[in-house]
C-alpha cells in the first residue's frame, strides 16, 4: 500500500492551559480530497500549522508523504503547499517575482517557471503577473496567496479557508483548478465554512469539535448515517404539537420537518388531517452536510 | 548569469530577495544614510577642524571620515534584518519563509548575508563620496575589509535577534534608539577616546562599537586607540556570541514557531 499523504498520530497541542488539541488520530491517503470541517476554535487551523510545522506539538506526531515534520523537516515541508487562512503577502515584490522566489526557496530554479506561468494563468493572475502585491484587490491577493502555495508543485495540497469572502467566479476558477490537480494525483486538504463546498468536492470528510475529530467518514456515508430527508411545508395554521419532536426548523407558517425514513411523512401528514391543519406546499428535501455538521457538531456552531 | 544548483538554490534566493528589498527602496535604505553621513561630516568638520586634535598628522575631517563609515555600516547592516524580520511578521509574511525546507543555519546566512551587502554598500557609497573633497590615505586595506565585514556580520546577527525578538516595531524602535545609538554614538566615532578623562576611556572600553571603529580606522591611517589585534579579537568574540544566541533562537523556533 502507498505512504498516506498524511498521517497523524495522538497530536496534542496545548497553549498553556487551553487544550487546543486532545489527541487526533487522521490518515489521509495520497490522491484524497479531503474535507476538514469544525466550529472556530475547533483545532483545524492548529492542525494544519503542526503539519506545516508553524507550531510544535505537546505530544504525538505527523508524517506528510512519510516525513516526520519534526525530525524530517526538509523533506515533509518539500511535499507539503499550504495557503494560509489570512491574507497575507509582501509589498516588495509583484505576482511572478513573489511565485518564483517560492519556487526558488524549495529549491526549483527556471526550469520551474512554465508551471509557474500555468499557475498564474489557471487563477486568473496573467494580466497581474507584473502588478505589485500591495496594489492588488483583495480577491487578487487571495489567488495570489493559492498561488503561492503551489508554486513548488507539492504533492499535499492543503487550504485554509481558501473561498472565505472570495466571489463566485473566483471560487468555480479555483475548485476547477483544483479537481484537476487532484485527477493529476495530488492530495487536496480543505477546510471550509461553505459545507457545499465539501460535500460537493470532497470524498471524505472529518469533523472536530473542541479539539477532537468527531466523525470520520466518507461524505456519501455521513449523509446516509446522520441524516434522512427533510420535508418543508408551508401550512394554513400552525404545526400539530405531536408533530413538535420531528421540528427542524419553523418560521411564520413554514415548518421543516426531519425524517428519519420516508414513511415519517405519511405519519406527519396523518397527524395534519387529524389536527384538520391545511397544506399549501410541500418539498421533500435531500439532507446535505449542513445537517450532518449540526446534528454532530451542534446547532449554533459555524463550519 | 551563473547557474546555481538545486541544493543552493534556497539560501540563494532567500538572500537575493532580501537583497532585492532594499534595493528596491534605495532611496531609504542607501541614500539616505549617505546623506546623513556626508552632513555630519560637513557640520562636524566645519565647526571641529583644527580645534579638534586626534592622531598626530591626521586632520580632523580625515579622521571622521572611517568612524562615520563605519557607523553607517553598522547601522545599516543591524537596519536590514531587523526591520525586514519585523515587517514580516508584523504584516504576516513572514510564513512564506517558515513554510520553506529552508534550515534555520541557511535562513540566518541569507539574511545576513543580505545585510552585509547593504552594510558594504553604504560604506562604499560613502567613501567614494567623501575622497572627492578630503585627502584620505588607506595604510592596511586589509584590516579595513577585515573590520567592514565583522562590523557588518555582528550588528546583521543582532538585528537578527532584534527581529525575533520584538513584536512590534515599537519595541524596535526602542531597541535601535536605546541600544544601537548609544553604543554608537559612544564608541569614538567623533573622537579619539585619548581625548576622554580616564574614567571614560576605561567604560569605553566595555563598548564593542568602539572596537570595531578602532580597529576599521587602524586600516586607514595605521594608528588606533588599542592594537587593531586586540579590537579584532574582542569584535570576533562578540561575533561567536552572537551567532550562537541567533542560532540558539532559531532552532528552538523562539517567538517565530509556537
């Protein structure tokens, strides 16, 4: 079998007395693309730092394509792209400079700079390439930031938060960038708060809360396990209390029911003639990754 | 354009990119000091020459000329890490450099290489400009190169530390104004420390800075305070005291990997 890409072993990292992570466990194969979902302050950015290597862990280890990020540093940072969540970048230099000295300090030379241009081009920076960092609008800066971390063409992809406030066009330019990286092979690690996002893009997907994975599966099978369908109806009245327990979501005279399986709905309608509360509409609606995250995570919690 | 190897490719463009950043703002970080120095040395020699008396058969003007050299050199040369170091992390950059396999030896090489360039630079800069107007001579060229290199490579190393250390540039600023000036300004750069009462000469002494501006200036006139052996033996120790602390600091990641 192939080295995974990734492979976590009993990580724990403290800050003082805050226990940021409890002891995670994660093997991501190479070729995966992979979702890392949780609330703020779950521990995904904390994670993401310790594979970089921005941060030390208080216990456990990790390998990215089989090097130790400690004691192999070299090697594991060489497989290893990363964007970071904030936006970040160097007023000195412009696009193609900045790409290319983040090719050179991994060691790639000319010989890098035709993927470097078809980085530039896939994100939509050519007509930048020659622009100053600082002169760029925030959605330029931010592709220029992605840029950056698959100058050195690393095998492990990993993004933190790579949409968050970016539009639409910038994000269909990016996921088709990116699903073509990962048919070329390349493992892309995500973490997103647009649970779309994941459930449209990724084959598997890990949920933390409060420093610990709490589901691990594939998106297919979350989907399954953690959620049927959900029935919206729009009523003349209001909802029978018998029918309170199955209450998702209510407002005004719209009610969202969840259904464990379909035959939840003859029963829901059932209970509707009895009460002799009317039906104006009514929608069946598959449960996406929102559901699963809240009835894992908890309601109130952002991805 | 010569071709480097793959192995060297990373400290190579760390230390062309730290180049290439003051480069880019010349004005500010060559120019500038230049001027400075040459308006010291209009001001101090218009008012001190021939008031002033130093070495026997060095004038004044002439005498000020290594000492403002090689104050601008350290200067700079602590300016180039320090606050390339600072804006990084101030601004957040600062992880595109510790996302690389560069090791912590080859990042500290690259910085300080860049700021012995710039240290070099505007000691150049400045010499080339003062030779037009004053008649200075050059007795030991190699005791010069020895003291603009060492000169540069302790304050780089220590605005390395500088850089790691301070978290805002506040506390930079503190740093260059509390430290860096004092220990310049005090170190004889507008004076032979011949010239100060005994008890001044002796806590000149304990000042590294004077060293370093001693022994640069034995290269150009073959005359110094103390044994240009002695300043480069104390300037070499501080040097070895730094680079490990500087080392010491960013292997274990101290304020830089958490």
């Amino acid at each position: 079998m192939a080295i995974p890409a990734v492979s976590i072993a009993g990580i724990q990292k403290h800050f003082g007395v805050l226990k940021a992570l409890k002891g995670v466990d994660l093997t991501i194969q190479q070729g995966e693309f992979f979702a890392l979902l949780g609330p703020n302050g779950a521990g995904k950015s904390t994670l993401i730092n310790l594979m970089a290597g921005l941060l030390k862990p208080t216990h456990g280890s990790i390998r990215v394509m089989g090097c130790d990020v400690q004691s192999q540093y070299q090697q594991s940072r060489q497989h290893l792209g990363v964007v970071p969540q904030e936006l970040v970048f160097d007023p000195f230099f412009n696009v193609r400079e900045m790409l290319r000295f983040q090719a050179g300090y991994f060691g790639r030379g000319p010989e890098n700079d035709a993927w470097v241009d078809e980085v530039i081009e896939a994100l939509g920076l050519a007509d930048k390439a020659h622009t100053n960092m600082r002169r760029l609008s925030g959605g330029m800066k931010r592709r220029a930031l992605i840029a950056q971390a698959l100058a050195h063409r690393p095998p492990v992809i990993v993004l933190d938060e790579p949409t968050a406030g970016v539009d639409v066009e910038l994000r269909q330019m990016l996921w088709g960038f990116i699903k073509r990286l990962n048919r070329e092979g390349h493992t892309i690690i995500l973490t997103t708060h647009y649970l779309e996002e994941a459930e449209t893009l990724c084959e598997r997907v890990a949920m933390m809360k409060a420093g610990e994975i709490v589901a691990l599966d594939t998106t297919a099978n979350l989907l399954k396990q953690f959620s049927g369908k959900n029935l919206r109806l729009k009523l003349h009245g209001s909802l029978p209390a018998s029918l309170l327990p199955m209450l998702k979501h209510g407002e005004g005279n719209v009610f969202t029911l969840a259904l464990n399986e379909l035959a939840q709905m003859e029963y829901a309608l059932s209970e509707l003639r009895l009460a002799g509360v009317g039906v104006e509409d009514m929608q069946l609606i598959e449960a996406d990754l929102e559901d699963v995250f809240l009835s894992i995570v908890g309601k109130g919690s952002s991805a | 354009m010569f071709k480097v190897s793959a192995q060297y490719r990373g400290i190579w463009t760390l230390f062309k990119k730290e180049v290439l950043r003051f480069w880019r703002v010349s004005f500010q970080t060559l120019a500038s000091p230049v001027l400075t120095a040459l308006l010291y040395l209009l001001i101090f020699s218009h008012v001190l020459e021939g008031r002033v008396h130093v070495y026997e058969d060095v004038p004044y003007t002439a005498f000020l000329i290594p000492g403002l050299m090689m104050m601008s050199m350290l200067q700079n040369a602590f300016a180039n890490t320090s606050s390339s170091l600072i804006q990084s992390k101030v601004m957040g950059n600062l992880v595109f450099i510790l996302l690389t396999p560069l090791s912590y030896l080859q990042l500290f090489v690259a910085f300080l290489g860049a700021s012995i360039i710039r240290g070099l630079a505007v000691g150049l800069a400045i010499y080339m400009v003062s030779v037009w107007f004053v008649d200075l001579p050059i007795v030991h060229v190699g005791w010069i190169l020895v003291f603009a290199l060492a000169g540069c490579a302790l304050l780089g190393t220590f605005g390395v530390i500088a850089g790691i250390w301070a978290e805002k540039f506040d506390q930079m600023a503190a740093f260059q104004n509390f430290v860096i000036m004092p220990l310049t300004f005090l170190s004889g750069v507008f004076y032979s420390i011949h010239s100060l009462p005994s008890f001044w000469q002796a806590v000149s002494k304990f000042n590294p800075f004077f060293y370093m501006i001693d022994g640069f200036r034995y290269g150009f006139f073959g005359k110094s305070d103390v044994s240009p052996w002695l300043s480069l033996v104390v300037v070499i120790a501080f040097l070895a005291l730094l680079t490990w602390l500087t080392l010491k600091m960013l292997k274990s990641g101290y304020k830089l990997r958490g």
